[in-house]
C-alpha cells in the first residue's frame, strides 16, 4: 500500500524435481497517480516449466503477459505549472499496451566440450491510445461543444505487432597444438509484421478508455514487414596463455517493405503511400584481442564493422511533401577502440581507453524543388561523421584497501571522464530560404555532438 492510492501485489509459485522445474508469478500495481487524471494499473504475468528429458536434452517453455493502462494528464504550461503542478486539463486520454511473448527453449549437451541451444520465439503486441490531441496543442482547452453539447471527438491510434523467429547457437572447445580453441556459430531468421492504424477525430465523445471509431474506415492503414536471416562464426584463438585473438564474422540478409494509406486529401482521396521495399545481404567482420599483463590486468583492442538500416520511418515520409530516394542506403561504419583495464587486489578498479567511431551514409532531408517550381523534401543519404575520444573510470574501495580484516561493510568511490570530438565529414545541407530559392551548404568540420 502506499500514497496516491497505491496498491501493489507479487505472488509467485515455483518448484522442482530431479526431472523439471517450474515457476510462475503474478504482479498488479494501480494507484491513482500524483498529478489528477494519471491513474494507472499494470498486471504482469510469467511462467516457466523446464524438462530434463535425459541427461544431454532440457525443453524449456516460457510464457509472460503484460498490460499497462495509463490516463495521461497532459501538458501544462510554464505558467499552470507554477501555480499548481497537480492540475490537468485532459480527462479523456488513454494509453494502452499489451504483450504477449512466448519460446520454447532447447539446450543440448554433445559433450562436456560441445554444446547447442536452439529458441523459437513469438510475440503479439498491441500499442493503443485515444484522446482529444488538436493540433494548437496544450492551450486548446478539451471542453463541451456547444453546436453538439458533447465532447469532441477524439483520436485513436493503434499498432499491431505480429512477430516471429527462431535463434540456434553452437559453441565448442578443441585442441590445436594441445591449447585449448573456442568457436561459436548460429543462424538467426526472422518475421516482423506491424499494423499501423491512425483515425483523427473519429473516436468516441466519451471519456472512459474506447478505442472504437464512429465508422469503420481508418485514416491512415499502413503494414511494415521485416525478414532478418543471420549467421555468425567467431572463434577464440589462444595463442598463448597471455595473447588471446577473436576473429569473427557474420552475413545478414534484411528485405524491409512499407505500403498503405496514410490519410485522405480534403477531397476524399485516399493517399497511397509509395510502396517502398528494401532488400539487401552483406557481411560484416570484427576482431578483437587481448593480452594479459598480469593476472588481474589486460590490454584489449577491438575493430569491428556496423550498420544502421534504414528504418521505417524513413519509408514513411508524407507522400505529399516528400519523396524517398529508391537508392537510399543503409548507414554503414565501424568502431575502434584500445584500451588498458584490470584490478588492484580487490580494491581498485580501472578502465581506461580510446576509440574511434565512423559512420558513413547518414540519411537525412535535403529540399528539392519540381520543374513546376513546387518544393518537396528529399529523404537520401547526405554525408557521414566521425567521432574520437578518450573514455577512463577508477573506483576505489578505501575499506578494503585499509583494513587488514573481512568487513561485512563496504565503501567506494569512482569517477569517470570522457572526451569526445565529433565532426561531421561530407555532409550536404540544401534548404529553401525566405526568397524561395534554394541554398546549399556543407557541415564538414563541424562539431556533431560532445560528451560531459
């Protein structure tokens, strides 16, 4: 029990045997919230159950169930905020997520030396919410019409997430030269598919949670779909009992696709998003090493390569403003670092190193214009960055450090510094000025982001 009308409760249930395990809880929370019109509950559901089917085989299955509830309060300005931080002016807005995931887990024990796991996985999610959201934001107050005597009608959103998948890993120790080698290898395959329903101002006039429409059309209807299929090999080479080096390597293969309705014009006119599908394969390669200095101390290094996809949002664009490039790339890069970490006995800690972070084929928004003179935004890959710098942390335990017996209590102190200079490279701009005449201008050198 607590303040704001606070209830929470966690009840679990688990046991075994020499042949299964189990386990299962189950939480709710609600409370009223601290500001008016914040109310909220969540009920969270899991449950696992194991089986030994012999020494080698387990199964595993896995369920959990998630829903959140929350009334949202809205926004206040500078100065409603000043004179009562509690008020709200929004009793009719709802936001609603549920999530249901489940895997069925299997571990298998080739040897002592040998080992595979192999998880099928689903999930189905819903992402709702409803409320009075005009577009003159918080200063539009949400109160009867007087044509109509009723509340406005409000807005719903919806998104439908229908995913899939399938993870297996492979991990083995073997001699070389009577020294001990580790590889590891998996397939990763992957079916994403998420239902994006907009309707504004077809909601219900009430104020209680509804996600109903005052007809059956959605204004925006919009499906992305995503198939990921992976594979990786890395292996551990011990060349000797100091110097370790792990090479690794993995392809992927994503094909991306966006399509649908994203609203009407003020005619009626359904406007058909551009069907847009991405589909692409590459490999992408990474090694790593370290090197024992002592026993509590190493060396390590590391260079790998990186990839940003292009997202759906970057599919989406208003396909009345905007246009997507049909060539448009992933972002692609790579990340470096060295660095020196490692412990004083057990009462100090460090970690000191730098790194270098490039990262090519940024996408961005650059304005065009028509032969008809019109203008519209260009969503295209614009430039790339690059980032460097210096990351340290020490923590230090003057308890342990000065006091020659076990203490059941302890104390310690860290700090942390970073340094990070980060500059865009090529990287073009072109904007529409107040002549409606277009300019062209370039970031390259100029600082894109610092670290405290």
């Amino acid at each position: 029990m607590g303040s704001n009308g606070l209830f929470n409760s966690y009840n679990a249930i688990g046991g075994k045997t020499e042949k299964m395990h189990y386990y299962g809880f189950f939480d709710h929370r609600n409370a009223d919230g601290y500001r008016n019109n914040s109310s909220y509950f969540t009920n969270s559901g899991f449950g696992t159950f194991t089986y030994n089917i012999n020494k080698k085989l387990k199964i595993t299955t896995e369920l959990m169930r998630s829903h959140i509830r929350s009334q949202q309060p809205g926004g206040l300005t500078d100065a409603q905020l000043q004179q009562d931080v509690k008020q709200s002016f929004r009793s009719r807005n709802w936001f609603d997520i549920t999530w249901t995931t489940a895997a069925i887990i299997a571990n298998y024990e080739f040897n002592e030396h040998a080992r595979m796991n192999v998880k099928v996985f689903g999930i189905f999610g819903n992402r709702n919410s409803v409320g009075y959201l005009p577009a003159g934001g918080i200063s539009i107050g949400d109160t009867i019409n007087h044509s109509t005597h009723q509340y406005n009608a409000r807005n719903v959103n919806a998104d439908k997430y229908r995913n899939a998948g399938m993870e297996a890993r492979f991990i083995s120790d073997y001699q070389v030269f009577h020294t001990k080698q580790t590889v590891s290898a998996g397939i990763r395959l992957y079916k994403g598919t998420t239902y994006r329903y907009a309707a504004d101002g077809k909601g219900t006039t009430g104020t209680g949670y509804d996600m109903r429409l005052t007809d059956d059309t959605w204004a925006r209807d919009i499906d992305f779909k995503t198939t990921n299929l992976a594979a990786f090999a890395e292996n551990i080479f011990r060349v000797s009992k100091k110097f370790l080096v792990i090479p690794g390597i993995r392809y992927e293969y994503i094909t991306g696709n966006a399509g649908g309705r994203n609203g009407f014009t003020a005619t009626g006119t359904p406007v058909i998003l551009q069907d847009q599908k991405k589909s692409r394969g590459f490999f992408l390669a990474g090694i790593g090493a370290e090197y024992h200095t002592g026993s509590l101390t190493e060396i390590y290094a590391n260079i790998t390569q990186a990839y940003r996809p292009v997202q759906f949002a970057d599919l989406t664009a208003p396909p009345t403003t905007d246009v997507i490039d049909q060539d448009l790339k992933d972002a692609r890069g790579y990340n470096a670092d060295l660095g020196y970490r490692g412990k004083i006995k057990s009462w100090l800690f460090f970690d000191a190193g730098i790194f270098f972070l490039q990262y090519n084929n940024r996408i961005g928004t650059i304005v065009q214009q028509r032969t008809d003179g019109s203008f519209y935004n260009y969503r295209t890959n614009v430039g790339n960055s690059s980032s460097k710098g210096f990351e340290g942390m020490i923590e230090f335990s003057p308890v342990k450090a000065f006091s020659s017996t076990i203490n059941k209590a302890d104390l310690s102190v860290f700090v942390s510094y970073c340094y990070t200079d980060a500059k865009y490279g090529n990287l073009k701009v072109i904007t529409k000025n107040s002549n409606n005449q277009l300019t062209e201008t370039n970031l390259k050198n100029k600082k894109s982001g610092e670290c405290p």
